[in-house]
C-alpha cells in the first residue's frame, strides 16, 4: 500500500493570521462530512491539532483547512507553503454535524469560527433549510470566508466590533434584530470563541430556540482514549472529540471549559516566545 504524503498543494492568507491550506488527503477526502475534524503533525516531534475540515474534493483527493496562527505550532502550520507536507494527518474524526431539513437555521461564525461554520451552513442549504448566515469578526480585516457564506445563505449579515465593514456589533446583536424582525428560527449553529458561544446561547435560551456551539477544547489522541477534551454537558462527562465537537447549547458548561482551556496559557506563551527566538537565529521554520 503507498501511503499518502500529506502534500500542502496551495497556501492563501486570508487575514493577517489567518491562512488556508489545500491538502492532499485522499482518504480523509473520500469520507469526510460536514462537522468532522482532523488531527495534524507538522513536524515529527510537534503537537497535535485538531483542525475542522473546511472543504473537501473526493475526485482530486485533496482537503481545506483554515489556520489562525496562534501559538508556536500554528505559526509553524501558517509558515508553510506549497509542496511542503505534513507529517501526518488524521481522520476524519468527530461525529458529524446533526443536519436535517429544519426550516430556518441561522448559522453563525465569529472570528476564525466562521472556517468552521461554513461547511455546517453548507450542508444545511444542501438538506434545504432557509440559511440566514452571520459573519462577525473584529474589525474589517478579519473577515473571512465573505463570499463564500453569501454563496450557500439565503441571507448575509456581516457584522464588526469597530463597524468597520456591515453592521456596528457583536454577531449576538446581529441575530437578536433579526429574531425581533423575522421571528424565531428553527434552529442556530454557533461557532467561534468562547465567550461568543455562551453569549449566542443566552441569547436563544428564553425563547427555546434549539442551538448547536461546536467545542475546542485541548485534544490530544481524538480518539476517546486521554480524557483530554472532556467537557460537561448537562450533568454528563462527554468527550468533544468522540461525543462532539457539537453540543446542544444552552447544556454546556461554558465556565469550566474556558477555565481548562486557559491551564496551558503561560506554556503555550513561552513556547511560542522560545520558537520566536530560535527561528531569528535560524534559516529553518519548521523547528
Ligand atoms: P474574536 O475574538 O475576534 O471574535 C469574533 C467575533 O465573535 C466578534 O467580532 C464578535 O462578533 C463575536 N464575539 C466575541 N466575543 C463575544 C461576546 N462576548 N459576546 C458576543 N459576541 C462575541 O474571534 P477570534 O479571535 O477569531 O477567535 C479566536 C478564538 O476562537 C480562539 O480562542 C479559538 O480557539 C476559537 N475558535 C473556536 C472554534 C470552535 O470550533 N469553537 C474554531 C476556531 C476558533
Ligand atoms: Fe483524547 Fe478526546 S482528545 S479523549
């Protein structure tokens, strides 16, 4: 059997961090559905990160991925260009997206969140829902994926912080003006940081509208097996990498999911200040 090589056919940056990556992954292009991640190497002694899975084109092999360069191994991943390769790629992981024929759905992707709305809202005009789509991002420079939302949503609201591009405020302003104009929808999808995702869902919790966040907690394995990504939903213990990434809502624990994502911080700002100071000194950027 020939293995594959994971060969990184097309950078573009999309936002000042934010780059998207084609990948050759044929067999994770094969079978991959909306909702389902993958876990990259970069390099053969470097951490593991869990990616969504933006787009996929079985025929050519290949998969979409979108990366916020954040810490020291996403400067890494976004320091890559064509014909590089990740050293592994694994997946598809994490259930699929619940996606059925609902009837109005708004979608919602806040910052970088918006790479992993997309093939969520994508799906959902496939299965014929009404896609109303909020993007939000801070200022105008961060906002990705514009045509791409507009091109599977029936409608299009672009929302900054700064109101430097559509409407002044946060996404949760966006999606109550049009609760108060359109009625309730049948359903929201939310995805973004933390704080968006507990605001989206205070938001829909008094007038019962179901809502799905997808969790990003620290993964390791992906398969079940280190606990690392476990995360209270109700009064159950799930996993976000086998039982998710996508939960009902307004039955996570927010606080405590925010609180363990912040354990590794000052690891993670030392290790990215460490990597920063050894690739001024060096040639190579995968270190
Ligand atoms: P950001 O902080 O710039 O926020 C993006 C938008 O979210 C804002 O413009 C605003 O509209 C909304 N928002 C933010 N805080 C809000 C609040 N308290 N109330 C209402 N709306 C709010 O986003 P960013 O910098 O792109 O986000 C990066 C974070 O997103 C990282 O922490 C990353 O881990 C997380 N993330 C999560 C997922 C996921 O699957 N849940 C995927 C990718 C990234
Ligand atoms: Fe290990 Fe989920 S990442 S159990």
């Amino acid at each position: 059997m020939e293995y594959p090589v994971y060969r990184i056919i097309q950078t573009e940056t999309l936002a000042p961090t934010i780059t998207r990556l084609t990948v050759e992954a044929p067999l994770v292009a094969r079978k991959r559905k909306a909702g389902n991640f993958v876990i990259v190497r970069a390099t053969p002694t470097g951490e593991r990160i869990p990616l969504t899975i933006v787009d996929s084109d079985p025929e050519k092999g290949t998969i979409v991925l979108i990366v916020q360069a954040i810490g020291k191994t996403t400067h890494i991943i976004t320091g890559l260009g064509a014909g590089d390769h990740f050293v592994d790629v694994v997946g598809p992981l994490g259930e699929p997206t619940p996606v059925s024929d609902f009837g109005t759905v708004v979608c919602i992707g806040g910052g970088v969140g918006t790479a992993v709305i997309y093939p969520i809202a994508k799906a959902l005009k496939v299965a014929g829902n009404r896609v109303i789509s909020i993007v939000g991002a801070r200022t105008r420079d961060l906002v990705i994926l514009e045509e791409e939302m507009a091109a599977v949503s029936d409608e299009l609201v672009v929302t900054t912080d700064d109101g430097s591009h559509g409407q002044k405020g946060f996404v949760t302003d966006a999606l109550q003006k049009i609760i108060s104009e359109q009625g309730k929808p049948d359903a929201v999808y939310a995805i973004g940081p933390l704080p968006m995702m507990r605001a989206v869902s205070e938001v829909t919790r008094n007038p019962g509208i179901r809502t799905w966040v997808s969790l990003n907690p620290i993964m390791m394995d992906g398969t079940g097996m280190c606990g690392a990504c476990r995360v209270t939903v109700g009064d159950e213990l799930k996993f976000a990498c086998v039982d998710g990434p996508e939960f009902d809502a307004h039955r996570v624990n927010f606080d405590e999911l925010i609180a363990r994502n912040r354990t590794y911080g000052g690891l993670e700002k030392e290790a990215l200040e460490a990597w920063k100071k050894s690739t001024e000194t060096s040639d190579c950027k995968h270190v």
